[in-house]
C-alpha cells in the first residue's frame, strides 16, 4: 500500500525551531507505521487541550477534538467509551496536565483506560506568554512573578507513580524518543503516561540543556517493572536543577482496563454505538 | 370527590418509605389516584423525615397542608405536624411494627385484607414477620375514616426521575455518566440496575466537568449520549457545554433543580435555575431547554431532547426539581416518545472557531460565516420547535384569569383549576419560547405561579413577549418546599378577576 501521509497542510504557527516540531515528527512516524503495518485498519483518534501544544491537531489529520483546556483526560475516556476499538492519543501541555486538569490526569491513571497521554512540558505557560506552570523551577522570574517562583515544583513522574499508573515513560522532544516511546505505549495494554521535556524556546530556553544531561533508564540497568525503584530514579530531577535527568520508561505493569468492565462493550463493532440500532 | 391526606413521619432510618410506598401502590391498584412526596434532611439516620400522600378518587397531582391521618414513628412528627392536624384527623402512633401500621391504616381505609396481603409478598423481604404484624395492626384497629372500593384502573405510578430513566432507555440512550447529587442521583440509580440488560453504558466518573467532557467525547463517536446532575454540578460542567455550542455535539442535559444558591437546601425543591439553563455557557450558541412538569412529560421531553440535539447537534437540557424528580404520581394517559436517529460521526470537532474540515480559524470571514450558519441553526430549530407542544392550556380556555408557570408547579395548579373560573397556561419549551404566548397571553388577569423568589418565567416572558407581570399577580414559594393544593388555591382565589 502506498504510505498515508497524516500531516494536514495547515500553515504552522509554531515559533520556527519550537521542539514542538520535534514531537509532530515522532508521531507521524509512529502513527502512520501502525497505519501501513495494519494495512489502514488501526484507527486512531486524538484529543488536545490548549496551549501551544494543542496545536499539533490543526497539523494532523486525526479526527477527534481539540477541547478545553485541562479536559484531555476525560474527552479520551469518552472516546474510548463511544468505540473501543480507536487508539485514541491525548496530548496536554503542563498547564493542561498538572495546573487546570490535575486532578483528571491523576483519575486517568486511576482508571487505567486504553489511551495514551502525551504531555509537552516546557515548563511554562508560552501562549499566554510565559507565566510559571506548578512545574517551572524555584527562582524563574517573569512579568507577572517579579519576585520569582517560590514553590517547589510538582513531580508529575513521581505522582503518577504513585496513582497507580501502569506506564510511566519519560522522553526529551526528539523526533526519534518520541517515536520510540510512543511504540512502546501502544504495544501497552492500558493508560500510558508519557511526559516530553519540550523546552519552549522564548520562555524557557534555559532547558535546552537538559539534552546533555539526559541519561537511558534501559541502558542504566533499571527495572521497570520494580516501583520502589522507579520512584527512586524519579527523584533524580526535580524540576530545579538539571544534572542528571532520567528517560525511558520508569515502571510499566499490567493491571485491569476500564473498558473490560463492561460487556456492554464487548459486542460492539467497528464504530462502536454508532451502528447500534434500537 | 374527597381528598384525603396521609402523613408519615419518623426519625431516618426509621422506614417512613417502606410504608409510603406500599400504600401508594396499594391504593393505585385499588383505582385510585395517589399524589406522594417525600421530605427528608441531609442526614442518614435520626432527624426528621416525612412523607405526604394524598389520594382521591378522581385525578390529584398535590399534596394538601390539612391532614386526615398521622402516622408517628417518632414524637418530633406529632409535634411538629400537629397544627397540619384536621379537627376529627386521626394519630398512629406508639412503639409499633412499620406493617402494624400498615395493617391499622388499611382497616381505616375499609380496604380489603388481600391488597396488603399482596404488596407485602411483592415487598418479599421478612414476609412471615410483616404478615404477623400487619393481622394485628388490621384486627386492633377499631376505626374508619373511609370505605374504599376496588374499580378498575389503567393507571400506573411513577416518579419523575424513575421517568427520566425509562425515557432516555426509550429513546435509545448509549451512554449515561453522571456523579451523585441531590436529587438528580435517583436516575443514576434507575439506569444502573438496567444497563447491562438494556445494553447500555453507566459511568460515574471524578466530577461533573469530567462527566459531561467524556460525554463530549463519546457523544462525537455518534453515540447518544446524556449526563445528569443538579445545580452546583451543572456550573461545573457549563464550560463545556459551550464546547458542544461550538463544536456542534449532540448531548442531553438533565438538570434537576435544588435550592441554591451554593450549597442552599440540598434535599428540597426550587425552581431558581431557570435562567441559569438559558444563559450557561460563554459565547453566543444554541441549545434547546425542555422543562417537564410531570413524570410523563418526563419520559416525552427526554426523547424530544435526544431528537432536537442529533437533528440540530446542540446540547439540549431537561429541567426538572426536587419535587418532580422525588414525587409520585398516578398517571393513566399514554406517553409519546419522539424517536431520533444518530446523525452524528467521528471527525475533526474543534473548540476553536474552525472551517469546514475541523481546522482552527481566526479568519475574519470563517468566523462570521459560523456565526451565521449557527444564527440560521437557531431559525430552524424554532421552526421545528413549532411542530411540537411547546406549551398546553388547561382548564376554561375563555376565562378572564390565566395562571402562567412551568414545570413541577403543573400538580398543585391542576388540582386548584378544577372547580375555578380559570385557565392554565403551562410553559414547556422554555427555549426556543414559543410564538403562540404573546397573543394568548393578551388581556387576561395573569396569575403566575413560580417555586423561586425573583419569578424567572415572568422575566423570560418580559423579555419575549414585552408583558410585565406586576407583583401583585405573582405567587412565588421560595421557603424550598413545594406548593400545597389547599393553601395555593387561596392564594390563587385572592388575585381571581
């Protein structure tokens, strides 16, 4: 079969070298392999929150919707729950995932539903230019934080470990980490939580860096299939200071998929309740 | 032609329900027509809860303030209801068994031994104990206040959330979310025992913003989806229901008012979110809002929500109360379900403004043009709104007097019209507000009827139709109880022309 090509022809607004780029790479590949190697019969939808992040929707085309900000979690759950059979892709930026949807992010992981979440964290607030996220570092000063950051900054990796979720990965915004992980949280059976150090390049650029300290989990010899462990390697960065910052998957377990639970679900076809008659 | 009021009150807990219900269905199988609704605190156990069931021979729709028959499980319900007490009314009361009770009031009533006999075996549970109970409550009881006769009857007896229930099964639901709050939780626990065998999905997720956001998500999968939930819960979940204004998804609100605001009286009635329906949500969209006033207007306004939301791809929302959704009434004419296809599928949605395909805009021009096409939406779903009854005249249509209201008032207001010289005038498309109310409303004495303090139905009558209704022509409740046939009827006497 000829290879799908699932970018739109939207003009990007994107700063021009944003690693936003970086991550559409990534899942164009991942997705349009899946495409090719299941001969067009995988199904994907996607769900964006808002921020810059949300923009990758405009740019593939994916159906799905791009939705409030903070509410990716559930408008994927809502998918799955309409038709099982989508691999249905979120993406949320920090202030999505860890400042206004906090609490959806850590029910997503609760619930363990078939999706995978992306999260672009520049650490940063970049399309309402550039106020602190609950994972900006102590000290980052900007107009409206004169006195800087005061707060020690959320351990997403940490909490999420710590919900119970059963995939937890860690990538920086590079084309081929994003493809990788990706791969890996599809073949996974379940929620994958998947959090990308995206630097944004005016708010944020001192975490450009972060690419020469960035350490394989795989290549280090961690367990990922040992918590206490993986808790351990999380606490390896802070989101303060960036010496040694561990990525690939932290912790991955098989637990029960939401949708399993009902047999409600398991007659329907290939668009789910929409070819239900009553 | 005589009503007669019953009233059980005890401590929760102390099963004032078990006794209600039984009676209820007992006296509707018997022929007659039984009006019941429930008053309870925010408690689990102790406090003091009652229930008031009122019954005729002919159709009733309310409860009456004056009470023929006192079952006190507690001494608080003697002492608090005793000034509801009618001269010759008569007390049960005295550390007894619930189903002696049960036996006593069916002596009373003159209704055969077998009709309690037969409810107890449908309750099944402690059967050879409750039978005991109920021979000695039936033998010791020495008294009459009636002597009632078995007729024939088609009637059945529902409440308004069991009829919200039923109707979302009729109307071919998919998917239900909801997350508990009184008093909109009852339909939650009506379609859950049915889900599985009825093949469709119940979810209670985190909160209500994550309860109508997956039901955005499935809704545009085609599923026919719908979420319920009553005041503070509907704020939480209006962001989004301007995401399905902008997105074009089809979804279905219930709505089932409490008093507010905040927090208010979490177990009684309002009708104070009226307006709240009509404007929640930022931005300019359409939506449709259906408001019920009894249980089988429940079932028919659900089924109509479902059609106008996949025809037109709006939110539609069914406003009901405490006192409708907790309240039983007897109800014999048949229901007409709207039917409704999917017209929904899987494709780019966007809460940005978007063009055709679902790509986020700020075109100067696409976005003027959605505004437009979301005008001309608005156009049809008022032309198709006229084919429906969006409102119903009930008593002398040529009396001089109107009382206009909507929703769970319809019992009381039914029951006072009767024996008067005076027409009812019931709103129920709240939005889109029907044509046809300017003209009918034109040189009547206009009484309206609301269960709010600031007459929400007169200001969107101002604002529709230019008529102001004077104070003096209101009659609003807003102690977060319902109205009472016999206290609303003086009332409305006081303002007849």
């Amino acid at each position: 079969m000829v290879r799908p090509n699932i970018l739109t022809n939207k003009k990007y607004t994107w700063c021009p070298g944003c690693p936003n780029f970086q991550i559409l790479a990534g899942v164009k590949k991942t997705v349009e392999d899946y495409m090719v190697a299941s001969k067009n019969k995988e199904e994907f939808a996607m769900v964006t929150g808002i921020g810059c992040h949300a923009k990758i929707y405009d740019y593939i085309n994916l159906p799905g919707l791009n939705s409030l900000h903070g509410r990716v979690p559930p408008v994927a759950l809502g998918l799955k729950l309409g038709n099982p059979r989508l691999n249905v892709l979120g993406f949320s930026g920090d202030g999505d995932a860890y400042a206004e949807g906090l609490g959806h992010t850590i029910h997503a992981a609760r619930f363990n539903s078939n999706w995978k979440y992306l999260i672009h964290n520049n650490q940063v607030f970049s399309l309402t230019v550039g106020q602190p996220t609950p994972t900006t570092e102590i000290g980052f000063k900007e107009k409206t934080t004169p006195l800087g950051v005061k707060l020690q900054p959320l351990n997403p990796i940490k909490m999420m470990l710590s919900v119970g979720a059963t995939f937890v990965a860690r990538v920086f915004a590079d084309a081929k980490q994003v493809e990788w992980v990706l791969k890996q949280a599809l073949r996974h059976r379940g929620f994958a939580f998947i959090e990308i150090l995206q630097p944004c390049i005016i708010f944020h650029a001192q975490a450009m860096q972060y690419k020469n300290n960035l350490y394989w989990l795989e290549k280090a010899g961690h367990d990922k299939t040992n918590l206490e462990q993986a808790m351990k390697r999380a606490d390896e960065f802070d989101y303060n200071v960036a010496k040694k910052i561990p990525v690939g998957i932290f912790y991955q377990v098989k637990k029960p998929v939401f949708e399993d639970q009902f047999p409600q679900l398991k007659k329907l076809g290939k668009n789910g309740w929409k070819d239900i008659k009553r | 032609m005589t009503r007669y009021t019953l009233l059980f009150g005890g401590k929760a807990g102390q099963g004032p329900n078990i006794l209600t219900n039984l009676l209820g269905s007992a006296l509707v199988k018997y022929g007659y027509y039984v009006f019941y609704s429930r008053d309870y605190q925010s408690l689990i156990r102790g406090g003091h809860n009652f229930n008031v069931l009122t019954f005729c021979e002919n159709p009733l729709f309310s409860n009456d303030y004056e009470v023929d028959l006192m079952v006190a499980l507690d001494e608080v319900t003697e002492e608090t209801h005793k000034k509801e007490l009618k001269k010759n009314a008569v007390i049960l009361k005295g550390k007894k068994e619930n189903m002696y009770y049960a036996g006593a009031i069916f002596k009373l009533l003159g209704i055969e031994f077998k009709a309690l006999d037969d409810e107890l075996k449908i309750l099944k549970k402690r059967y050879e104990e409750n039978i005991v109970q109920a021979k000695k409550g039936y033998q010791e009881e020495k008294r009459t206040i009636a002597q009632l006769e078995r007729k024939k009857t088609k009637a059945y007896f529902t409440s308004g959330s069991e009829s919200i229930a039923q109707g979302a099964i009729k109307s071919g639901l998919d998917v239900y979310y909801g997350y508990p709050m009184t008093p909109s939780t009852p339909v939650l626990g009506e379609l859950a025992g049915r889900a599985v065998d009825n093949r469709f999905l119940l979810v209670e997720l985190e909160n209500e913003i994550s309860v109508i956001g997956a039901a955005i998500g499935s809704a545009i999968t085609g599923a026919k989806t719908m979420v319920g939930t009553s005041g503070g819960g509907f704020d939480l979940m209006t962001e989004n229901i301007s995401l399905a204004g902008m997105a074009d998804v089809p979804l279905v609100v219930y709505l089932a008012q409490r008093p507010g605001p905040a927090t208010g009286v979490p177990t009684y009635t309002s009708q104070g979110d009226l307006n709240l329906t009509r404007h929640a949500g930022h931005g300019e969209f359409q939506r449709v809002v259906l408001a019920p006033g009894d249980p089988k207007e429940c079932q028919e306004l659900v089924s109509r929500a479902f059609y106008f939301s996949q025809t037109f791809k709006i939110p539609a929302i069914v406003i009901s109360d405490k006192h409708l959704a907790e309240s039983y009434y007897t109800l014999t004419e048949p229901i007409k379900i709207t039917k409704s296809k999917k017209l929904t599928s899987l494709k780019k949605y966007n809460s940005y403004e978007h063009d055709d395909y679902g790509i986020s805009t700020e075109d100067a021009r696409i976005v003027r043009s959605n505004f437009d096409r979301r005008l001309k939406k608005q156009e049809e779903i008022a032309k198709e709104a006229e084919k429906f009854e969006g409102y119903k005249l009930y008593g002398k249509r040529d009396s001089k007097n109107m009382i206009v209201s909507w929703g769970s008032t319809k019992g009381a207001i039914l029951d006072c019209i009767k024996d008067l010289d005076l027409c009812f005038l019931q709103i129920i498309h709240i939005d889109p507000f029907p044509k046809a109310i300017e003209r009918l409303l034109r040189d009547k004495n206009l009484i309206l009827i609301e269960n709010n303090s600031t007459a929400q139905l007169g200001q969107l009558i101002a604002e529709k139709t230019g008529v102001f209704i004077g104070d003096k022509h209101k009659i609003l409740r807003y102690d977060a109880r319902p109205f009472l046939h016999d206290e609303l009827k003086l009332a409305i006497k006081g303002r007849m022309r």
